[in-house]
C-alpha cells in the first residue's frame, strides 16, 4: 500500500507539472501576435526610414553622413555648351530670309513652300537660359545650365542646382518630335543627383511645365510655318516643313 500511495502522490505532482506548463503556453501563445505584430511594424519602419534617407542623400541636396558617399554621384553634362543666338530668333531669321527668297525666284510667288533650318544646341542653350532667368526661378545655377544634342541620347537639358556644395544638378533627356506641324517634347528619363525620378512625378509636374515653355518656341512658327520631322545629329538638329504664308501681289 506505502508503494501504490507513493505513485499516486507522483501521478499528482506530474499533473500538477503538466498543468503549469499548459498555463504557460497559454500565456506566450497569446503574445505570440502582438509580438509578430510589433515586430513588422519595426521593421517596417527601419525599411521606410533608410529608403528615405538613402533617396535623401542620393538627389545631392543635402550632405548626410555615410549615406551621400554611397548613394550620390555628381551628376555630370555630356559636354560643355557654350550659349548663341537664341531659337526664337534663329528661326524667324530663318523663315523671313527663305520667304524673300522664294519670293524673289517666284517673281512674287512662293512656289516651293518647303523649308529647313537647323538648330544648334548653343541656340536651345541661350533660349533654356533667359527662359529659367525671366520665370523668376532662382533654385537653378543660369551659368552653367545647358542643352547638349546627342543622336544617341536625344536632346539633354542639364540645371546644375544653385548655391549646393554637392555640386547637383537635375539631369533630363528629351525626345523631340513634330506633331500636327508643331514641335512636342516626350521626357525620357529625368534625374535629381544619383536619383532617377519616378515616372509618375514627370507626368504629374515637370512635363506640363516642359510642354508650356515649348509652346513659345511654337509660337514664333505660327502663321509661317508647321514643322513636319526632325531629326538629330551631333550638336543640332534639322527642322523640316513647309512654310503657311500667303503673299498677295
């Protein structure tokens, strides 16, 4: 009888053991969630906070400790644009002097209404400038802003942001093209520093502002000309069109 009461006080202490230890796991099983929980809310977090802090440092604007030295290159020009004579000017030159010209081989008349004129990346660099200085915006280094023509990248407009000792600049490269006898811009990349801005930022803000300033160049074609294709060489490109004026005798 001692043995079997011995036993039985064992089988008590064991599930008295067993009862605890399910206690237990009640206990950290229901912590388990909010754990997981908080956990993925922390890293979380750390992510969005070093994508954000990488993006910082990679656009050049501000100079953040470890970050910039691995995420920020300088941004650099294809080459170097000197500024001449103005687009606006170089096409209405351009227009009157082929009007006169066909006038005098027509007798009066223009029979060949085609037209050609070339525009160098000095006349879009001068035009891009006085453009950036009469808007008012002070946020872009003038001096040495420019447009460089490339028949392998397109045309590319470098702004060098001004007063940053990062020496960053925003970086875009444009295709050009002829549209119902007016000229159209299509961004096709658009960088700040090492960062490549996203594509719905580009559709949202910058390109209704490209399309409006090239309306002013459009402008000046207005009732002489409408421009048909384009194409691009080495440092200009050809506008091609027929002239819209009407002579009377």
């Amino acid at each position: 009888m001692a043995r079997i009461e011995k036993n039985a006080g064992l089988e008590e202490k064991l599930n008295e053991v067993k009862q605890d230890v399910k206690e237990v796991k009640k206990v950290s099983t229901g912590r388990k969630p909010w754990f997981f929980c908080a956990m993925f809310l922390l890293l979380v977090a750390v992510v969005v906070l070093f994508m954000f802090t990488w993006t910082v440092a990679a656009t050049g604007l501000v100079n953040i400790p470890v970050f910039t030295s691995l995420a920020y290159d300088a941004p650099q020009p294809l080459h170097t644009v000197t500024p001449g004579v103005p687009v606006e000017t170089v096409l209405e030159e351009k227009i009157i002097s082929t009007i006169t010209q066909r006038l005098y081989e027509g007798g009066g008349d223009i029979v060949d209404q085609r037209i050609q004129a070339t525009i160098t990346e000095e006349s879009l660099t001068a035009s891009l400038r006085s453009i950036v200085e009469d808007s008012g915006v002070d946020w872009f280094g003038t001096s040495r802003l420019q447009v460089a023509i490339d028949p392998k990248v397109g045309v590319e407009v470098y702004c060098p942001i001004a007063n940053n000792n990062l020496q960053t600049a925003m970086v875009g490269q444009f295709l050009l093209d002829a549209k119902d006898g007016s000229l159209t811009v299509s961004p096709m990349t658009i960088s700040l520093g090492s960062w490549d801005i996203p594509g719905f930022l580009i559709a949202s803000f910058l390109r209704p502002i490209l399309e409006n300033e090239l309306a002013k160049v459009n402008n000046v074609m207005v009732g002489y000309a409408k421009i048909s294709s384009i194409t691009i060489g080495s440092g200009e490109m050809e506008l091609y069109g027929e002239m819209t004026v009407s002579i009377e005798k």
